[in-house]
C-alpha cells in the first residue's frame, strides 16, 4: 500500500498548527494567527493570491516551490512574504534572500 498524501491546504494546517498558531479557514485560504502576527497562507499561484495582508506565505510541493519563489521575487509584491515547501513529512522555508531554513 503507497503512502497517502494530503492537500496541501492539510499541510499547511497542520505545519502552522506544529508552529504554535491559530488556523482558521478564510474563504479559499487559511489564516494563521499568533500573538501580534497575521500570515495569509495560501496554495495558489502568486499571480492568483490576494494581495491582502502584510505577511502572506505560498505552500508548495517541493517540485514546485523554487518556481514560486523565483515568480515572486520577479513579481515583487508589496507584502513580506516565504514560500513552504513541502515533501511527505518534512518542510523548508524558502525566503525572498538567499536564506532557506529547514523544518526543526
């Protein structure tokens, strides 16, 4: 039997959730909250997300997420934000510099 993969909205949850926020659904994205900090996470292509919020964070396959940076970095959008990348169990956080932080 093959492994099961969940949505990456599931994922996002439930790393946000891992990170000590608060995950609500908000329309077609989630919104994580902790402390004095509001992340707009969403699984959609930077050209489709809303551009709300000051922080806002793309979830990624792993295939994927270096693409999303680089549009986002060509882009420049006008609110900080990282790109998760995800793959099975594990994840890493890409950032607009050259930074890349792997999951604790």
């Amino acid at each position: 039997m093959g492994a099961v993969s969940r949505s990456l909205a599931a994922e996002a949850r439930r790393i946000f959730t891992d990170l000590g926020y608060d995950v609500t659904e908000a329309g077609e994205e989630l919104r994580a909250e902790r402390k004095w900090r509001t992340v707009h996470v969403t699984t959609d292509d930077p050209d489709a997300a809303p551009t709300h919020g000051n922080l806002r964070c793309f979830v990624a396959r792993a295939q994927r997420a270096a693409e999303v940076r680089d549009r986002l970095l060509a882009v420049e959008p006008d609110y900080d934000w990282a790109v998760v990348s995800v793959a099975e169990d594990d994840y890493r956080v890409l950032h607009p510099g050259s930074d890349v932080l792997s999951a604790p």
